[in-house]
C-alpha cells in the first residue's frame, strides 16, 4: 500500500483542494484532517481569541513586586478596578459569589480566582478538582469549560509554559520553525493511516501531535505536557532524568534561602480553556463523525449534566490518548510560542507551589503536603519515588514501535 504523506507530497497544492484518504481530507498545507476538525464557528456568545497579557511584574500594596500571570481581557483589573462579586462554577457553587473588593488581588495571587475577558471568576478548592474540569455558566455567552492540569519541574525553571522546542537554550529561530513544521506534518500524517489500518482508530491532528510529543517520536514538538493528576506532577518535581533514567531527587541546600528557591520541587497549577470545540447537532454529527471517538477527555467527569453531546476537538488541547498520557493523566497545551507567548488566550491562571524541605516546607499545603500516591502507592518528599517510572513510561508494544520506525524513516526520505 502507498505511504499517503508521500502521496500528498507529490501533489500540488492546487489539486491537494479537492484530495481525500480513506476518512481524511487534506488541508492546503498538506495535512490529513477528518472532516470534524474543518469545523470551525465563530460568533455572537463566542469568547475572546487572541494573545494574553502574559509574565508582568506588579506592585502590590505592601511595596514589594510579585510576577503574575495575567490572562486574556484582564486589564481592567490590574488598573485598580476591583470586583465585587465573581462567577463561580456552575456544579460547584451558586452563579456568582460575593467577595471583598480588597480580598480579590489576593485571591488572584493565590490561584484562586482569575479576571478574563473582562469578568471575574472564582476556582473551587483545590481538593474539588483532582479531575479537573468544569463550567461557568453567564448569560447570552456560550458556557466557559476551564480545565486545571500541572506541571512539575525538579528546579525552578525561568520557562514554565514553553514547549520544549521553543525553549531558549534551544535557541529557536524561524528556520528551526519551518523544518518542524515539516517534519511534524509528515510524522502525522503517517501516524494517522498507520494507525487506521492497525487499530481502526482515525487520529485527529492533536492526538496524532500528542503521539509525537509524548513518545518523542520526533524530538521535541510545540506542545507543552499537563497532568490532571497533581500525584504525577509531584514525582516528576521529585525525581531527574539523569544518564537515561530517572532517579530520586537530593536537596543539598542548607544555609541560602536563595539557592534553596532555585533548588525547590515546583508544581505550577495552570488553569486553561478549550478553543475551537463547538456542540453539533444531531444530523451533522451523524454526517462528521462516523467511525471517530468523540470522549476526546477520557475518564473526565462530564463537563456539563444530561446525555453525552457530539463536538468537535478543540484546537489547543490535546486529549487523552496512548497508554502513556493515560497512566501519566496527561494531556497537552498547544499555541505557546518562544518568551511565554499564549498566542490564543488559552492559559488562564498560573500558581507556583514550591516545596523545600528545610526552607519551603509548607510550600505544598494547598496541594496536599509533601506525600503523593502513584498506581496506589504512597511516597513523600524524602522515600525513593523513581521506581514508579515503570509504571508511568510502560513498555511500548512492537506494533507502535514499528510505526515509530517508520515514521522516522518516511521522515528522513521526505523532509
């Protein structure tokens, strides 16, 4: 059988219109895309797409400077104009919740609240979302669905949203841009029939991107790795890859707090939106999603009451999908460009959790202290975690080795 992305290659753009692959249509670029991902609606009731405010360094009222991440449309509030009252969780609490206008710059700083488009919402606790997913529901606006994923990092990295192909020492550039751009709509490409053929599963563009970055297929992609898991973000803040495995952190630091600020354990809570998903009625999701999966948020608890509906993938989050995001509670975030750029407005609230044992070691309270369980098993700060690699990097299958193999050669052929 013919390789489809060498077929796509030879063609040109022209005639790349009106090309289509068992289920895929192709996009003028060159990428197989199903028929429910060229859906795109906008509107009246849509919220706001566009880049965010990102990193700013403020001054707070005591005098000092705090880094703070500031969302898409929440200018009004870091001018002084304070809030009264915030949106809150349809499932969680009433629609809105009254707060002290003087409180609300706290709540912000402590990941408890964010101001977007110009509103304010409030989070639920943190011990309500350990599956992380939830709604506002706001009057002549389509319902705000917020998912809380982390990350964790064995130091306290300058970069915590950058994906690994834009981070700085990497030295990005244009021309690195191009070339992965390529290579990835290659990768994807093969994924997407290899995996029709073996599994009978039709790959959207995000999975198959998902596929690439978890299992570095490719290298390093522009998608940056979350967990719902906040368990899994505090073994990867406990244990560093080091010679090809991962082993138990040391802490060393006695005497400089400051050095024990850059050698802390972070576990950073992000709070982030899907864009681009949009409901279907019943006769077109007859018509678009034949033979596909729709549960693109695996185990989830539904993000909004009464009978599962059809809709479509959204554009910047990437689902459950491959054993190792499954184990790993993982998903992925996508439009994050070099310096933190949030091209889409995605991420919505940024919490930094350090924890020192001797210098921040109340640093994970809010989170659950310094002890985590991984496949059932209890760790703390201070026991040997790094064998529970085995079960969140699990043995791939030959089949998806194969696959990999050949990915990596149609790769080298074609780009």
């Amino acid at each position: 059988m013919s390789i489809w992305a060498a077929d796509i290659e030879r063609l040109a753009s022209k005639a790349r219109k009106n090309a289509t692959f068992g289920p895929y249509l192709v996009t003028p670029e060159g990428s197989l895309r199903l028929p429910l991902e060229m859906l795109r609606v906008g509107g009246p009731g849509r919220w706001p797409v566009g880049e965010a405010l990102g990193w700013k360094t403020l001054s707070l009222p005591d005098g000092s400077a705090h880094v703070q991440w500031l969302p898409l449309g929440s200018e009004f509030f870091f001018r002084g104009e304070q809030p009264t009252s915030a949106h809150a969780p349809s499932t969680h609490r009433s629609a809105n919740t009254k707060i002290d206008g003087l409180d609300a710059l706290g709540l912000v700083l402590r990941g408890q609240a964010f101001p977007f488009a110009g509103r304010f919402f409030a989070l639920p606790p943190p011990e309500q979302f350990i599956i992380n997913s939830f709604q506002y529901h706001i009057t002549d606006m389509e319902p705000l669905a917020v998912f809380v994923g982390f990350r964790g990092h064995s130091e306290r990295w300058p970069e915590v949203l950058t994906p690994g192909l834009y981070r700085a020492h990497k030295r990005p550039s244009k021309e690195k841009h191009l070339d992965w751009m390529k290579r990835s709509r290659i990768s994807s490409n093969v994924l997407k029939q290899r995996f029709l053929e073996h599994d009978n599963k039709p790959l959207t563009d995000l999975e198959a991107l998902g596929i690439l970055q978890h299992h570095h297929v490719i290298g390093p992609t522009d998608m940056v790795d979350l967990t719902f898991d906040v368990n899994v973000a505090k073994w990867f803040s406990l244990n560093q890859f080091v010679g090809g495995a991962y082993q138990r952190k040391v802490f060393r630091e006695t005497v400089d707090d400051r050095k024990a600020a850059r050698e802390a354990s972070c576990v950073y809570a992000i709070s982030v939106r899907p864009i681009g998903s949009i409901q279907l009625d019943e006769e077109a999701a007859e018509l678009l999603t034949r033979g596909v999966t729709l549960k693109w948020w695996e185990g989830l608890e539904p993000l909004a009451s009464g009978p599962p509906k059809a809709e479509t993938p959204p554009y910047n989050l990437a689902p459950l999908w491959s054993e190792y995001p499954r184990r790993q509670k993982g998903f992925g975030l996508r439009g994050i460009y070099p310096g933190e750029l949030d091209k889409f407005g995605s991420v919505l609230t940024v919490t930094e959790h350090l924890f020192h044992p001797i210098f921040f070691k109340n640093g994970w309270d809010r989170i659950g202290g310094p002890e985590f369980t991984i496949e059932g098993q209890r760790f703390s700060y201070d026991t040997d975690s790094s064998s529970a690699a085995h079960y969140l990097f699990p043995k791939r299958p030959e089949w998806f080795d194969n696959i990999v193999s050949e990915v990596n050669r149609v790769v080298k052929e074609l780009a």
